[in-house]
C-alpha cells in the first residue's frame, strides 16, 4: 500500500482517537474553532486542556517528522490568496457556528442533524472551489 494512504489511515484514526478522549474525558467536543476561540477569549483555570490541545496540535508535526512523516512546505498559491481564504474560512466558522472538525468529525460521529448539513454545506462549497479554480480559471 502506499505510504500516503498508511499516513492518512494513521492521522485519521489519531484524529478519532483524540476526539473520543476528549469527549469521553472531558465531555467536550473537538472542535478547533471553539477551542481556540475559548482559549483566547476567556481567562479560566478551566482553560487549561484547551492550551495544552492547541499547543499539541502545534508539536505534533515536529514530533511526527522524528519518524519520517511530514506536511507540505510548499503553498500552490501566493500568501495575499491564502489570506483571503483564511478570513473566508474564519467568518465560514462563525456563521456556521463550528469548523470541520466540530462539525465532520464529531459531530456526524454524534449523528447531529445540524453538522450533517454543515458538512455538507462544506464539501460541497469546496467541490465548487476546486472546479472553478482548477478547471475555469
């Protein structure tokens, strides 16, 4: 099998594992948007797990390179679109009250009704871009 597919395999069910935990642990669900919105806007000893989630989420590409894994350093685009699309994505996060992952991992794993359409609502925004970018432009 090819190496790619062992990595995503793997990242995935990381991904899984971590969200389960904190659910199960904390009764919170993982989704980076809230999280990080959490952490920065409320000053809380409460806080502490959503730093140490965030700072993990920073340490664990140093951490996995030690093993041969790594992200891509390379953007296809330049740094003016990739800040359009960063604030594009960040209002996309406030109206649709989450992030991907709130929303595709959790909580279709949670059968919510609401991340269900959000998801979808999300793939099918990115089919459009992919195609209009890559096939009209």
């Amino acid at each position: 099998m090819n190496d790619i597919y062992i990595q995503a395999l793997v990242g995935g069910m990381v991904l899984g594992l971590g969200a389960a935990l904190l659910m199960f642990t904390l009764g919170k669900i993982a989704g980076i948007s809230g999280i990080t919105f959490s952490a920065i806007t409320s000053y809380s000893s409460t806080n502490l797990w959503r730093w140490a989630f965030l700072v993990g989420l920073i340490i664990a590409p140093i951490i996995t390179a030690q093993f041969g894994y790594k992200l891509p350093t390379e953007a296809a685009t330049g740094i003016p679109l990739l800040i359009i699309a960063g604030l594009l994505v960040g209002i996309g996060t406030k109206v649709g009250s989450g992030c991907t992952s709130g929303h595709g991992i959790c909580g279709i794993g949670r059968f919510s009704k609401r991340s269900i359409i959000a998801t979808i609502t999300f793939m099918f925004t990115a089919f459009v871009t992919v195609f209009i970018t890559h096939h009209l432009f």
